[in-house]
C-alpha cells in the first residue's frame, strides 16, 4: 500500500517539479527552495525503490 503512494508521488513530482540535473544547477550555489525540492524528490524516490 505505501510503495503505491510513493510511486503516484513519483510520477506527479515528474510531472510538476522542475529536474534541476537536466538543468545542471550547481548544488553549491543552489537556494533552499531547490535544495528543499531536490530533497523531497531523493525522498520520494528512495521509498519508491524499497
């Protein structure tokens, strides 16, 4: 049940959120906004896979 929530999450961060790889923002001159983002997507991401 809980794979299943994160894999919808999954798909709606890819769909809304900006992808700051395909951008190459560098980490270190990142906002926290970004930083905030890209770590709710590694979040996502990782329960995704467990």
């Amino acid at each position: 049940m809980q794979k299943q929530v994160f894999k919808a999450l999954a798909k709606i961060n890819k769909a809304v959120l900006p992808s700051y790889t395909k951008k190459g923002l560098d980490i270190a001159k990142a906002t926290k906004f970004q930083l905030a983002i890209i770590g709710w997507r590694w979040y996502v991401t990782k329960n995704t896979l467990d």
